[in-house]
C-alpha cells in the first residue's frame, strides 16, 4: 500500500536503482510531496508530483502532517536558512531556487519558514514574480545564469537541461513535465516558425525525430539554456556564441503563449 512522505533535504537525489553507485535520473527539493510505492533496505520506489518514479534512501524522506496553507516560493538562486534572524551562524541550510516551503510572520526583514521536521527558521523575503509572465521567464533564467549542468539536475546547485526549463515554468505557475521528449508533447504548446517565436517560447533539439535538448527563446536569435553551465547563445550563424553543435541538429520552436493564458 503506498503512503506520502515528505522531502527532508535541501535537495534530494532521486536514483534508477536501489544503490549510490546507481545514475542519479532526477532530484526533489524540500517539501516535495512523494508516493512512496514500495520499500526495500531502507530504499523507496517513490513517484513524483511531476510524474517521475524512482528510487530515494530513506534518510531523504520525512514523514510529517503540517497543516499550513501559505507558502513561500525560493525565486532568488540560493536562500540561506537560519534559526535566529540575528545570527549567521545559526544557518540551518541552504534551499535551492524555486523551493516551495510553508511560511509565515512576513515582514520587510524576514519570513518565518517552517521545516518538516517541524523547527521554524528563517529567511529574507524573496522577490515575487509576475505568475505566467514571459518577462519573469526571462528575468528567472537570467539569474541562473553560470549554473553548472549536472546529469539529472533540478536545483540551482545545477541543471540538466529539462531541468532547467521545468523549475523556471513552475516558478511562474506553468506545469510541465520533466524530461523533453515529454515536455514538447506539452498540451497547448503550439508549433510556430523559428522567426515568430517570443522571449520565454521553448525551443527543442534533435536528430532523426528523438528530442534530447530544450532551451528557452532569449530573444534576437538568441537561447538560454544549461549546456555545460546555463548561458546565453546564439542561433544565427555568425553572430557572437553561435552554437554550432546545436545548429546541425533539428529544430523546433513551440510557442508557450497558450500556457500563459490558461
């Protein structure tokens, strides 16, 4: 029978097989609700909110029941975390960008958080943004810029590319799905021409008609996406950045305008 546990960590690796030694194909950040499927050896089958399964030591997971409604969403890149308000060195840890954890006692100077292990702490206020804005899109992604890859990534601590992509549309309130070859069959993503995409549009990579790549429209023939770091490149040939690698491959641009007006 399966039962819900809670994300303890900042950030929590999510494996293929019940091992270390295993490839890491996902992460959860703190608060994440999971499904936990089955147990073996202190190992959990979970499945994600955004649909992925896989398999969590069981030191990642809390078990807990906070009543709670208000929560507060980490949009600057890293938020440090603290017992005391007046003392750094009472840091509890630091939570990842696009983080969703319970919150209360906002003021101009900090917001009272609350962690599953049920302590409150604390952090400075975060900046809200515009939900479903291709401005926040951009301005989001901008600052995660130098983010380094990282194979299964989904924190600011470092992205693959899917990863990317999906944490910045979650963080304004756009749900899509974890890997590219699930994210370009989006329902309401609509198929546009290249030269009439906008800022925060998705565009996708790939060879012989298997998607493995996905970046957002940055604007004038420029992406932003994580490919060995999240930066900024060029799409047109001869301009500063040209990505050649990228450009062999076939491209195809899906307007997100549908998303952002549901």
């Amino acid at each position: 029978m399966s039962h819900q546990a809670v994300i303890a960590v900042a950030v929590a690796p999510i494996y293929k097989k019940p091992v270390f030694s295993s490839e890491m194909i996902t992460q959860a950040l703190m608060w994440e609700n999971v499904k936990i499927l089955k147990t073996e050896n202190n190992w959990n089958f979970i499945s994600l909110q955004d649909g992925y399964n896989g398999w969590i030591h069981t030191f990642y997971l809390y078990n807990c029941e906070l009543d709670i409604d208000e929560t507060i969403c980490i949009t600057n890149r890293i938020a440090p975390v603290y017992y005391e308000t007046d003392k750094i060195n009472s840091l509890v840890v630091l939570l990842s960008f696009g983080t969703n954890i319970p919150s209360t006692n906002k003021n101009k100077d900090y917001c009272k958080i609350y962690l599953p292990d049920g302590k409150s702490a604390y952090i400075i206020p975060q900046d809200k943004v515009i939900s479903k804005s291709r401005d926040s899109i951009i301005k989001l992604a901008k600052t995660l810029i130098g983010t380094p890859y990282l194979w299964g990534g989904r924190s600011s601590f470092g992205y693959d590319c899917s990863g990317f992509v999906q944490m910045i549309l979650q963080t304004v309130g756009i749900f899509i799905h974890r890997d590219t070859t699930q994210q370009i069959l989006t329902k309401k993503l609509e198929k546009v021409q290249i030269c009439d995409t906008k800022p925060g549009d998705l565009l996708f990579f790939g060879k012989n008609k298997h998607i493995n790549h996905v970046a957002f429209i940055f604007g004038e023939g420029k992406i932003i996406h994580s490919s060995g770091q999240v930066k900024i490149e060029s799409i047109v040939e001869g301009e500063q950045g040209f990505n050649t690698k990228l450009c062999q491959l076939d491209m195809t641009a899906m307007s997100i305008s549908n998303l952002i007006s549901s």
